[in-house]
C-alpha cells in the first residue's frame, strides 16, 4: 500500500549505531518496506559516538544535501534513543524548525538516563586512564569526532534538565514521542540487568531508558510491549512478543502522511 508522504523520512540513530559504514544494518528491514510503499528514506550519518554539537553539525549538512537533491522544503526525521537529543539541538542550535515538519523520537532519554548516572558517579570514570581509554576506543569506532566521556555526561538527568530548559520544542515542528516496556527481565537478556535496576529506582522500562524519560512533544504513548531498546530497530529481523517491528514504523509514517507531512 503507497503512503503519500509528503516530506523525506530521515532515520536518526542513537549511540553505537552508525548507519555510515553500511557493516550492520541497524535498521533492519524498516526502510526497505517504507520504501516500497513509496517513502522516500534517508539517513542521519551522525557518529556512534558524538557529542550533540559535533552530531547535530553533522545531521545539519545531511539534511541540507537531502533538500537539495530532493527538492523538497522539510524533512520527517524519526531518531532512536540519542538520536532524539541530537536531532533536537539541531532544530534549536540552527534555528532549524523551518526545515523540520516533525521530529518523532523513539526510546528518547529526554530526562537523562539512569545508566549515564550510575556511570559518571563512578570515581574510576573521571581518571586520565579511563578518560584515555574511552578516546582511544572512539577512535577506534571510526566516528568523525567521538568524544565517549561527554556523551555519557550529556546523558546524565544533571545536565539533560539544563539542556531541556534551553532546547524548548519549535512551534514549527510537530513533535512527539513514543516508548516501548520489556515485560520481565527476561524479554531481552542482553538488558537483564539493566532493566532490573532502572525498575528499582524509576519504574517501567525498555532495558535502557525509563518511560519517565521519554516523555516529550505534543504526544507521548507506548507503541510495542515486551520489546527492548534495541528491539524496536528490528535488529534481529522478526517478530518481538508478537510485533511486527517494520510494522510500527509504518504506521507511524502512515499517521505522519495522515496529517499532512
């Protein structure tokens, strides 16, 4: 079935992620099935493990080439965990709403992380050895610019409360978020852990990010249940308790082109 969008879908990941060297596909099977409904797809090329500016820098030029060879006015951008704070300091930073018809963030830790917490109040953390060892391992990721150490404290709810207070959503640009809960520890063992201590002192979460984080825009709503935070990238190419992971994205894009962007 065609989806008569009328701007560009641009995929924006999150940390690790890196849709630039084409080695793993970190979007599974979603663009190629929005593509043949007729979407035109495009990705952010932002680092693994870039700060925002170096990231939002980065997702500006993309862009800029994106309207340029399609001709069009505005981009859809869909970003995945970081990728929602990097998208939303280029909107700010650039004065980018008039480029941007909406911005839908997925897994967004817009109230910080737990985990970038319980990292940065590691004394070991803060030591010129780590320090060097986090440089030498993004250097290593063949990022642009990584900067591991700042990422972790741009993630942190310290300073995510001081860039929510600046990085106010553009009137402009419709905005929303959506979330997914593993059920139980064991939906994703690769989260286990983690999704048991963010529980303890936050509630329901997807392995890496509390709901309570990912609360921003106009509209906020659960959109799988018992899929992790990787999950939903549908990195592993099938179903997840039953859901149809390419299956969302289409319908978040249906609901987009429903609405007129």
């Amino acid at each position: 079935m065609h989806i008569a969008l009328n701007y560009p879908v641009v995929f924006v990941h999150g940390i690790i992620a890196n849709d630039r060297e084409g080695i793993i596909n970190f979007w599974g099977r979603i663009p190629e099935r929005l593509s043949n409904m007729g979407v035109q797809v495009f990705f952010g090329n932002t680092d693994a493990w870039g700060d925002y500016e170096s990231n939002a820098l980065i997702l500006k030029e993309t862009i800029e080439k994106i309207l340029l060879e399609t001709g069009k006015e505005k981009v859809n951008i869909i970003a995945h965990s970081k990728g929602g704070l990097d998208s939303r300091y280029l909107i700010w930073r650039y004065d980018f709403g008039g480029k941007i018809a909406s911005l839908t963030t997925i897994g967004t830790p817009h109230h910080g992380s737990e985990i970038a917490d319980l990292i940065y109040n590691q004394k070991l953390v803060h030591t010129k050895v780590s320090k060097n060892a986090l440089a030498l391992y993004g250097k290593l990721s063949r990022d642009i610019n990584p900067d591991i150490y700042r990422v972790n404290y741009q993630l942190t709810t310290m300073y995510m409360k001081e860039f929510n207070e600046k990085a106010i959503p553009d009137d402009r640009v419709y905005c929303q978020s959506f979330y997914t809960t593993m059920r139980n520890a064991f939906d994703d063992r690769l989260f286990l852990h983690l999704f048991l201590y963010i529980r303890e002192i936050a509630g329901a979460n997807d392995g890496l990010v509390s709901v309570h984080s990912t609360s921003w825009g106009s509209r906020h709503e659960r959109i799988a249940r018992g899929v992790s935070h990787s999950e939903i990238l549908d990195l592993k190419r099938r179903k997840i308790s039953g859901v149809d992971i390419p299956g969302v994205y289409i319908r978040i894009v249906r609901d987009l082109a429903e609405k007129g962007y």
